[in-house]
C-alpha cells in the first residue's frame, strides 16, 4: 500500500532542491516518476527550481480547482495531449511529486491521498506549514491532517537556530497586510526566522 508524504519547512528549506534529488534518485533506477504544481505559482512558471541552481519542468500544473487524480491518471496513460512532457510509451508511474503543496485546496490533498491508496502510487508534497502571519495554508493544514508520513525540513534562522516562521518583509520592515498567496518581488522578500527572532522582528506580535 503507498502512502502520501508531507515534507514541509520554512521557505529557503530545500524543498525543491529534495525534490529534484528525489525525483533523480527514482530515474537513476530506471523508474517513471511524474511532477506537478499548483497553477497559483508564478515563480519559475511551469518549472521547479532549486536555489541551487537545479530547474526542471513539471509534467503538468494543477489548475486551482482541478481533479488532481484524473490529471495524474491522464498523464500517468501518456495520453494529454496537453502534456507539458510526452511520454510516448507510458511505463508505470513510480512516485508524484508535488512542490508547493501548499498552494493546493483541502480537496485536492485528498486527491493526493486517493492516488496514494487507491492507485497504489506513492505522493511526495513539499510545501510551506505556515503563511507570514504564522497560519497554515490551508493545502498544508490538510496534508498535516492526512499524510502517512510528515518530516521536517530545517533550515537556519540568521541567529542559527532552526528557523520555524516566515516573515514577509518590505525594506527591513516587518509586513503582516496582504493575501496569503503572493510571490515575491523586488520589493517584497521574505526571511525564514526562529521563533524568538520573529518576536524580536514582530515586537510580539505573533501572526494577526
Ligand atoms: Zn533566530
């Protein structure tokens, strides 16, 4: 039986980058493995891409309300015409990985966990737990809900402990207005802090 996984971390995690490795790891073995994100993210478009400087294209993007398990089994038959890769003839799929899972409905997270148990194929989500005001997305609150399996990716806040909340930040401002969903830009960044350190940044202020 397969079982859907949830690997989530702050942002600047290595989310992206452990999956590339991942999804490297399976085809050095000769296996099949699809990839997708939400449609939501604009950042590298139809790519994933690792700050190391790894990027590959997705196999197919989730439209924000699509049957995430009639895409996959449409691509995992190599039969979507729309198929941002061809596979001309299909070989069983291995794995699905997901990155930025959180960007994804509750409803589609069950999706998820429908492929893993009913098709039998593994899911592997990467995502961010918390937004910057320190909430879940809803897509990771689900997945924390029903993920067989959930493990943390660290990262290193500025003062070296494990960095917990991301802040959103304008200049050296802290920002707690705005849409959950948005990507950064020129102006606006974002910096991975541990909890005392986002006290210190928020002058106590925890979420909104
Ligand atoms: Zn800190």
């Amino acid at each position: 039986m397969a079982k859907l996984y949830f690997r989530y971390g702050a942002m600047n995690s290595g989310k992206s980058t452990g999956l590339l490795q991942t999804a490297f790891n399976y085809e050095e073995r000769g296996q099949r493995v699809l990839l997708a994100k939400p449609g939501v993210d604009t950042k590298g478009d139809s790519r994933i891409v690792s700050r190391l400087g790894m990027s590959r294209d997705v196999d197919f993007l989730i439209p924000p309300t699509a049957d995430i398990r009639e895409l996959f089994a449409r691509q995992a038959a190599g039969d979507d015409p729309d198929a941002l890769v061809q596979h001309v003839d299909a070989p069983p799929v291995a794995c699905l990985l997901v990155d930025e899972a959180q960007f994804l409905t509750p409803e589609q997270v069950d999706d998820l966990f429908r492929i893993a148990i009913l098709d039998n194929v593994p899911v592997l989500a990467y995502g961010i737990r918390s937004d910057f005001r320190t909430h879940a997305f809803p897509g990771s609150r689900r997945l924390l809900e029903i993920a067989h399996s959930l493990e943390e990716l660290k990262t290193i806040c500025r003062c070296g402990r494990k960095a917990v909340f991301n802040t959103r930040r304008i200049g050296t401002r802290i920002i707690f207005d705005g849409d959950q969903v948005a990507i950064d830009g020129d102006e606006v960044w974002y910096e991975s802090l541990c909890g005392a350190c986002y006290l210190e940044a928020s002058n106590g202020r925890l979420g909104s």
